[in-house]
C-alpha cells in the first residue's frame, strides 16, 4: 500500500510522513522542485509537481492507494484541494484524509501536531 502526502516538507505533514515511515507504510510526497527533497527523509519516494496543475497531481497519484491532502492557507486552496481530491475519487483511491477530516481536528476546529501523529495517521493506515 502507497500513500501520498502532499505538503510533506511543512509543519504537520513533515510529521505525518514520520510517523507514516514509523509504521512501515510506504510513502511517496509531492514536492514542488527538486530542492525541496531535501527536506523529505530517506526512504520516501518523491514527485515534483504543484496541486494547481492536474496532471502533475495525476500523475503523482499513479499507483497509490491513499492520499493524505495537506495543503497551505493561500486564496487558491480550496482548488488546490478540489483538483487533487476529484483525482483521487476518480482514480478510486481507498481512502482520502486531510486536515479537515474528522480525525485531525480539536473541538474547537484547529488543527493540532498532536493530532496529526497520533490520530490521523492511524486513519490513514
């Protein structure tokens, strides 16, 4: 089983790959450049795109199972997350997490490091 995470060089999703790569999960990350491979440990497959063009999300999601979509407060995320989300559907991946899912969240609705290692990623496998 193959999991993308997608904002794998930030805050939280840097620590959901960690605690995906303590679980044996086999993780691949969408990187924007080469550069940021840097930041992405060893052991994870990367892909160079950007959530904005659909074919390089497309073809990100080759051959994965489930997508953990992370994704930066910016005035265009909410088509950022809708393209990467309706490739996912359509490719019948079997399961999507992201930070609004139930999973990640605190009663008051924000998302917390905690909740990413502990309960989202347990969500995610």
């Amino acid at each position: 089983m193959k999991i993308l995470v997608t904002g794998g060089t930030g805050t939280v999703g840097s620590k959901v790959i960690d605690e995906l790569l303590k679980r044996g999960a086999n993780v691949r990350a969408l990187i924007r450049d080469k550069e940021a491979s840097a930041k992405i440990p060893k052991g994870v497959e990367t892909a160079i795109g950007n959530l904005l063009d659909p074919v390089s999300v497309h073809k990100a999601l080759q051959n994965v199972d489930k997508l953990f979509l992370l994704n930066a407060v910016v005035p265009d995320e909410l088509t950022q997350g809708l393209i990467a989300f309706g490739l996912a559907r359509r490719l019948k991946l079997r399961h999507i997490a992201g930070e609004r899912d139930p999973l990640f969240r605190t009663r008051y609705g924000r998302l917390r490091k905690r909740d990413a290692e502990e309960g989202a990623v347990l969500g995610c496998l």
